[in-house]
C-alpha cells in the first residue's frame, strides 16, 4: 500500500517533536551543569575604617569545596584591577588544585579564605595587606601573603622597592632592625631564626613585598617559615627607619617634602605599569586598520584535543600561540612538532604548573629550564615567551625566567564553565582589538568553544594573529 498524504505528515510532525524534545534535553543539560557550580554569594559594602572606600564579601559552597573572601575597592577601577586580578588569581588556582585532588575531597571539604587589612598612612597612601589560607588535603594547609601600597590620588601602586634603599647598608641596617624586634617580641623571641633571617634580608632576588605600611609603622608580614615557624607580623617605627628610605620617602616620613610633587618612585611605577600592559595585550593599536586578536592556549598539548583545536585554526587560516608544559610536551612530542610545523607560536609554561611564587630560586629555574629542554626536543627551536601558571609572578621571578611573561586581557573562563556557550559569551563581552584570549586546549569543551569563537570574532572582522605579532604592532 502507498503512503498517503496523511501518513508523510504524521512521519513530519513526529520528527518536529523529536526534534524539538532533543533541543529542549540539551538546554536543560546545560542548566543542570551550571546549577552544578558552588553557591556564591556577593557583596558590596561600606569599609567599617574608612568611608571613602568600599569591601567586598564573597563566600562560595559547593560539595567538595568552601571559599571566603574580604578585599577592599577603591573609587578608582584602576586600581581596583590588580586587586581583583589577585583575588581572581587565587581562586582559579584553588579551583585548580580541587580538581586535581576531588577523588580524595569525599570526606572532607576544601576550603580557600582570604582576608585583607587596609591601612592608612597618608591622606591617600593606603596599605592593602592579603593573608591566603588554602586547606586541600585534611590538616594540609598552605599559607601565602601579599602586600599591596596605592596611591589613591593618582591611581598608582608603589612597589616595596621605590621606598628603601637597595644598597648593602640598608640590608645590614634593616637586619638589625628586625633581629631587635623579634628578639624584643614575647611571642616570637623563642622561635624565630637568626640564620633564616639573614639569609632572607640578603638574598639578592628579595623585593620586599611583605611590607606594608600603617602610619607610623613598616610592617613586615612573615609566613610559610620564612624565618620563623608560624605566622609573625612585625612592626618597625619609621622613625627608626629614616636612614634606609630613598629620599622622597624620608621626605614624607619627616614632613620635609610635598607629597603632591611627582616622585621618582611614581615614575617608576608608571613606566612598569606601561611595560606590563603591553605584555598582557590591553588597550587599543592603531598602527592598522585591522582589529587583531591573539588566541592563546595553555596546559598542552593534549593527545586529542591540540590537533582538533589545530584543524579549526587552519580552517580559519588563523595563528595562535600554545603555552606548553614540560612534562606535556615530554608525553606528546609529535603534536608540540604539528604545531611548530603549522606556524604557530610555543611559549613556556613551566615543567609542571606549579605556582613559582611559592618556589624558591632553585626551583624557579628548574621548571623552566626542564620545559625549555623538552620544548627544544620537540619542535628544535627554543620559546620565545613565558606565561606564569596563575599569573603568579614578580619582577624576581621575570628577571630568572629571561623571557618575556606574557598574561592575558580576556579570561575565557573555559577551565571553569566547561561549557562552549559560556567560553563565547567571555569573548563577546571583553574582547576588543589587541586582545590576548586565554584558553586550555586540555579541556574537551574548548575545542567547541573554538568553533563558536573563531565564528564569531571572524564575522566581527578580526584577524587572528600570535602574540609577538600583537607585542610588535
């Protein structure tokens, strides 16, 4: 018997509902992945010491993990950026260490805090102090701190360094001082050491970026048993401090100078500030009428997930720059060759993620070193750039590493959100010329992503270029 008319229609109007229940099944998979992410609450308040200036309370859950974090805001976004960077910082490498450790997290919880102490110690210098508790495994905690000195008046930051003097004798000085403080301490007399004490004073590479400042007071924040085996903040009048400051400085401390003069030290900030937003890519170009864009890919190569991430690009006729492991490239050498061969660019991502802040000199290299070896196995050429896992770097470790650290503009947050919708809405709403985009090519749902990116930011008219090219213009 023929079909009738009758019978193609019900055939159609199945395949419409079938189409339509297939649709509706992957939007509420996606809900149901995003109601899988930590619970998080945020918010904005006044700071309860001064009122020109706001906190922020974030506290996330999830099953497997808990986050608390305080930090302050300034009225200048500026500003604000390097601290949110910080914070941001932190928590990505929490996240991180939580995935590489869930199977063991069934039966206790990760937790991640971050508190913060602002002091005051002019009209508009202000001390912003972060202390960083990371607990992943039971009982195994890890300690960090970080210490950030702004100009609220003119929307700088001033590094440790462009307040004392680094000379041999303000060394020797400084270690008197502090070996008297702790010595004079009822709690850390006892415990602290005078060998580590000496060896962190003079170590070549130190820049001080413990210290903070309060009114009256240099404070230096010390953890991780730098020179003693707890936690120890010690305090040391300025007064005292007068011969070891560089001369602006002493020129505050004693009232002697303007501090509305432009200082030397500003003028070192700003020249680091320009020097580190054109590595990490920010602002506009103009030397061509063409927007370009710098995809870059860190974590690989992966055995499966690089070369389909090499197919789109070539389908695009587009140029990225992959930021390799050591041991990666070590495990999947012919894919660091492939795209070597394709004309893309290889950076250096250290041997095996670890965060070089909380390494020591030795280290440092030592995971740079063996990841510029295996890269140079592999491909027959050296890298030419560096990007810091967590963006955890200073100018101690810029200075060991020799290359240029190259951060990013646009944090696609695939390493997050798993989800390639999620990864294209980031780029829509942060991508503009000159923009550096950061992604993981060890994730599956990147290489969708990808597709979805490539799409869009083509038909924007952008070109997609390396990041040396995008350094260069």
């Amino acid at each position: 018997m023929k079909p009738t008319k009758l019978t193609y229609g019900i055939i159609i109007i199945t395949g419409l509902i079938a189409i339509g229940l297939t649709v509706s099944s992957l939007f509420k998979t996606i809900d149901k992945e995003d109601s899988t992410h930590a619970k998080t609450s945020r918010k904005k308040e006044a700071h309860p010491n001064f009122s020109e200036l706001q906190v922020i309370n974030e506290k996330a859950k999830d099953k497997i993990y808990s986050t608390e974090i305080h930090y302050p805001q300034f009225h200048s976004e500026k500003l604000n950026q390097k601290m949110n960077a910080y914070v941001k910082t932190a928590k990505r490498g929490f996240l991180h260490d939580v995935e590489q450790n869930k199977q063991q997290l069934n039966h206790h919880t990760a937790t991640l805090t971050i508190h913060s102490d602002t002091q005051k110690f002019s009209d508009h210098i202000y001390s912003v102090a972060f202390h960083e508790k990371r607990c992943i495994r039971k009982k195994k905690c890890q300690d960090s701190s970080s210490a950030f000195i702004v100009d609220g008046k003119n929307s700088k930051y001033i590094d440790q360094t462009d307040i004392l003097q680094d000379t041999e004798q303000m060394r020797d000085t400084l270690f008197q001082l502090l070996q008297q403080a702790f010595e004079q301490s009822d709690k850390y007399s006892d415990d602290f050491s005078k060998k580590k004490l000496s060896q962190w004073v003079y170590d070549e590479n130190n820049t001080f970026s413990n210290m903070y400042l309060s009114d009256k007071s240099a404070v230096f924040k010390f953890v991780n048993d730098e020179v003693i085996d707890k936690e120890a903040e010690i305090k040391i009048p300025l007064s005292s401090m007068q011969d070891i400051l560089t001369d602006e400085w002493r020129s505050m401390v004693t009232g002697d100078g303007k501090e509305n003069k432009k200082t030397k030290s500003s003028k070192k900030q700003e020249e680091r500030k320009n020097v580190k937003s054109a590595s990490a890519g920010e602002g506009k170009h103009t030397s061509s009428d063409q927007k370009r864009v710098a995809l870059t890919f860190d974590d690989g190569p992966h055995p499966e997930n690089t070369p389909k991430i090499l197919d789109l690009l070539k389908q695009y006729d587009a140029k990225a720059t992959f930021f390799m492991q050591g041991n990666q490239v070590e495990s999947n050498a012919d894919v660091a060759k492939r795209v070597r061969n394709e004309g893309h660019e290889i950076g250096n991502h250290t041997w095996s993620h670890k965060q070089l802040t909380g390494l020591g000199m030795a280290g440092i290299k030592q995971e740079v070193e063996k990841a510029n070896q295996a890269i140079r196995n592999a491909t027959g050429e050296n890298p030419t750039l560096f990007r810091p896992p967590y963006a955890a770097t200073n100018k101690s470790i810029e200075q060991a590493v020799g290359l240029p650290s190259i951060l990013w503009s646009v944090d696609t947050r695939d390493w997050e959100s798993r989800n390639p919708v999620a990864i294209l809405n980031e780029v829509k709403r942060s991508t503009t010329d000159g923009g550096i985009l950061l992604m993981h090519d060890v994730h599956a749902p990147t290489v969708e992503g990808l597709k979805l990116v490539l799409e869009y930011l083509a038909g924007e008219g952008y070109e997609f270029v390396t990041v040396s090219e995008i350094r260069a213009r």
